[in-house]
C-alpha cells in the first residue's frame, strides 16, 4: 500500500513540472507549440477555412462599355451585362467608365430681359419733374447644363429649361472638343429637348432594361457648377412622383446629389445603365441640394425622344374634361377609397363629350384603373396615345355607368403652338 502511494505521488510531481513547463513555453516560443500541433502562424484552423471558404469573395460589376453600334430610341438600345447574382459590389468605378463617354456639358448663350425701375425727368408741368419708369434691357447670360448621348447619330438628351430661349448651344464633348447643337425640339411638360450634334457613330450610354424601384443603388453624372463629369451617389427615395399638377408628368424621386449643372445630365444604376435624366431639385431656403432631387424616368424619355425625332412634338392623348378632387361624402369613413375626379367643364366636341359625358360626374375609372383623384386622371391621359379606345366608369347621382371613349390628340393652348420645337440654335 505504501508503494502505490509513493507511485501515485511520483507521477502528480512529474505532471505538475510538465504542465508548467508548457505553460512557460507557450509564453516565451508560441511558434513551437503551433508545430507540436500541426499548424503555423499563416495557416488558420481547418474549421475557420471551412467558413472562409464559403463566403464569397467582393467582386465588381461587370460592365461592358458602349459601342458605336448602341441606339436609343427610334432604333434598338442594348444595356450592359450585370453581374452574377450574390456578388458584392466594391466599386461602381466600372459603372461610371461605362456612362461617362456619353454624358456630355452643354454651355447656353440667350437672352434675358431684365426690368428695372429708373427716374425719369419729365417736361410736363401737370407731372412731377421725376418720375418712376419701367425700362426693359435685354442681357446676354449663359446657361450650363448636361446632356446624354442616346443615339450613334448625335441626338441628345437634355432638359427644356437648360436650352430654352437660347441663342447659341455649345456642346463639350468627353475627349475635350467643343460643338455647336441644334435644338431638334423640346418639350415643357416633360422638361425635355433632343438636340442634334453633327457627328456620327460616337458612344451611347447602356440603357437600362427595367424601371427604376425604391431602394436602387444610382448615380447622377454631370456638370454642376461647370465641375465636368462630376459624379455623386444615392438611392432611388421613390417612383411615380408627381411634382407638377398641371402636368402629370410623374418623375424618380433619389437622394443622390444633383446641383445647378446637373440638369439633363444622366442617372444611371449600380451597372452604368440609364434609367432617368436629371432635371429638378426641391429648392431650399440657401440653394443648395436638401437631398430631394428629381429626374425624368428613362421609358418617358425614350417615348419623347422618339416623338420629337418623328413629328417634331410630342402628341398627348384626351378626354376632354376639366377635372378637381372628388369632394368626400358626409359620414364616408375611407374617403380615398371612394374618391375620384369630379368633372367641372366638359369641352365642346371633345371625346367625352360625344360619348355623354356630363358636368357633376364623378370619373372612378380608367379601364378598370382605379382613378383616386383628378391628378390620377391627368397622368393617365399623359401616358396613353390618341386614339386608344378605353373603358371609362363614372359616378352619376348615386348610379355607376360605363362609357367607351376615344381619345383624341390633346389640343395645345393658342400661346404654346409653334414653341414646341424651340429655337434653332447652333449650326
């Protein structure tokens, strides 16, 4: 018995040094307890490589860049190749190389007439010996803006009010050189013109195959403040705004920085697609960006672009009814839901006249489309083509009626026939 007890206290005594040996070594040579072990300091675990190795590395969109063949409007328009899905975008640098050689400066020469209040001496004895008087000036300014080049011929894209009431249009080009452009037409309610370069085959921009959601990655890519290819980034905030009644025109609403320079210039997508065209800001109290900026949505503008090109304009279908909000029923708990267009004026001859239409009806429906109010109404008529046959649905004293309407062109007010198309500045 004494034996086993001298035997068990000469092995705790033997493992205690060992372990404290390995404690000591571990702290003065940590090396040499990784090679005991099978590993080095450069070679992770198996179990952590196993993880690694599932995660997939960061890769970049894949982009290719336009050729001279791309086309945008009247012909076919080829977009860029995206990326595999579950990749992880490190860069848009590739998005950027894609749509900058088709995003060009435009400078804007036109004159301003300017009012000023001035004292004039007068002769009559009836009248003071000075009185106030308006005298007008006109004042050369200069305008700057961006464009997009959407088709190999040299037809670009730009904002209305960037070439509006110009005199002369110059165009700088990405490889530095400097043209003039000829205002093809333009059009207000969209805030579009297509101006027309004497050039051929150059590069387009990729156009993108889907519309822009909520939440897209985008870029806006231009001239502000005549810093050329300036590029800033955000997110699409939301889609279908609509930030002029009287228009209709619905617009992409993105926090992406857009500035004085800007207008006209492109929003492209994390692939260097285009998918609006810069063109409004909601202004703030010291002019600069609130990150609220609006641009044109790219299907808007290939319709526009392909009008103007064909007839010079752009043609708008019409009802021919003047319209405001539905006014709520007394007790109706969900007035949105019953709301609708209440027609005030039914124009003479107009398509809803001849169908029956009447003052006092409520519109509810567009074939089957839910019509919650008059600015509803107004957009629907923007996107359809005269001639489209549709099913409209009315409220009229308590009964609801069907009625098929064509539509006709929209008629332009006598003020605004023959500006369309702009002045024919540049070559």
């Amino acid at each position: 018995m004494k034996n086993l007890a001298r035997l068990i206290q000469f092995v705790a005594q033997y493992v205690t040094l060992g372990l404290a040996l390995a404690f000591v070594v571990s702290l003065v040579a940590p090396r040499w307890t990784e090679r005991l072990r099978g590993t080095s300091a450069g070679t992770p675990p198996p179990a952590a490589a196993q993880g690694e190795s599932a995660r997939p590395p960061a890769t970049k969109p894949v982009v290719r860049s336009p050729g001279p063949g791309v086309a945008f409007g009247p012909a076919s328009a080829t977009s860029a190749v995206q990326p595999d899905a579950g990749s992880i975008t490190a860069s848009y640098s590739s998005a950027v190389e894609a749509a900058s050689p088709a995003v060009v400066s435009i400078f804007v020469n036109k004159i301003e007439q300017q009012t000023r209040q001035v004292l004039v001496r007068t002769d009559n004895p009836n009248l003071p010996p000075v009185v106030p008087a308006k005298v007008v000036t006109n004042v050369p300014t200069q305008n700057l803006g961006s464009g997009v080049i959407v088709n190999s011929d040299g037809y670009v894209l730009t904002n209305h009010h960037v070439v509006e009431r110009a005199t002369n249009i110059s165009v700088g080009m990405p490889d530095g050189r400097s043209m003039p452009a000829k205002v093809i037409g333009s059009d207000k309610e969209t805030d579009l013109a297509v101006l027309k370069l004497d050039v051929w085959n150059v590069a387009t921009i990729p156009i993108a195959k889907r519309p822009a959601v909520v939440g897209d990655i985008v870029l806006a890519i231009g001239n502000p403040f005549g810093l050329d290819k300036t590029v800033t980034m955000g997110i699409v905030s939301a889609v279908g705004r609509i930030i002029h009644p009287e228009t209709g025109e619905d617009f992409i609403q993105t926090d992406a920085a857009i500035n004085s320079g800007n207008s006209g210039g492109a929003l492209v997508n994390a692939y260097g697609e285009l998918v609006g065209i810069n063109s409004d800001t909601l202004p703030s109290a010291n002019g600069g960006n609130v990150g609220i900026s609006f641009a044109i949505p790219v299907e808007r503008a290939k319709k526009v672009l392909d009008q103007i090109i064909r007839y010079g304009r752009v043609i708008r279908a019409w009802i021919g009814v003047t319209c405001r909000d539905a006014p709520s029923q007394s007790g109706d708990p969900m007035p949105v839901v019953t709301g609708g267009a209440f027609v005030t004026e039914v124009a003479a001859d107009s398509p809803a006249a001849k169908v029956g239409l009447t003052t006092g009806d409520v519109i509810t429906r567009i074939d089957d489309q839910w019509v919650p109010n008059a600015l509803a109404l107004r957009n629907r008529e923007t996107h359809l083509a005269p001639g489209t046959k549709v099913g409209v649905t009315v409220l009229r004293g308590g009964k609801q009626l069907q009625f098929n309407v064509e539509l006709a062109e929209r008629p332009q007010p006598p003020a605004q026939i023959g500006q369309d198309a702009g002045p024919q500045a540049g070559n």
